[in-house]
C-alpha cells in the first residue's frame, strides 16, 4: 500500500468521526427513539394476559438488555446512514432509533 492510499483511508476515517461529531445531536435523538421503543415493548408486556407472561426470573434479564440494545442499535443505525452521507433530519433520526429493530429483522430475513 502507498503512502497516498493509507493517507486517503486516514482522512475518510476521520471525515466518518467529524460527521459523527457534527451531527451528535441527531445520535441522541435516535437514541431517545430506543428508550421509546424499549417503553413500548415493556408495556406490551404489561399488557399481556397473565398466562402468557415470562416468569420473573427470565424477565429481569430481557428487561435489562432490551434497556441496553435497543438504544444502542437506533444510534449504530443512525451512525451508519450517516457516515453514508445521507441527510437526516430530526425527526427523521427519531423514527430510525423507534424503528430500527424492525429494519434489521427484515434484512436478515431473506
């Protein structure tokens, strides 16, 4: 590899961490849109007849890692669109932190 090609790889890794940077706010939002899609799953839980409840014991455990993975895959998602380049708008960035559990289910569901 020469020079001019891992001075080229440097520069889009750090144009990817300056956009990141810049648009910080918009993370926040989507992540704001996991903790909303986290509510929402834990109230459809409430929900539920009783019968078809987990047990306690099980349900700690979904609970706390719904608590950590929703939010952070509606952040990794937004992060991708947007060291893709492409613009997003607030509101935008809300609907794909809310929405973003149901994106990656339909592409792995080929």
């Amino acid at each position: 590899m020469s020079n001019y090609e891992s001075a080229q790889i440097i520069l889009q890794q750090n144009s990817h961490l300056l956009i990141l940077q810049q648009n910080y706010h918009l993370l926040g939002v989507a992540l704001f849109g996991g903790f909303v899609l986290y509510g929402f799953k834990i109230a459809d839980h409430f929900n539920r007849a009783p019968e078809d409840k987990m047990p306690l014991s099980k349900y700690w455990f979904y609970a706390l890692s719904l608590f950590f993975v929703l939010p952070l895959l509606g952040v990794c998602v937004t992060a991708i669109y947007l060291m893709n380049g492409d613009g997003l708008s607030t509101i935008l960035s809300f609907q794909v932190g809310l929405t973003s559990t149901f994106f990656l289910l339909s592409m792995c569901a080929c």
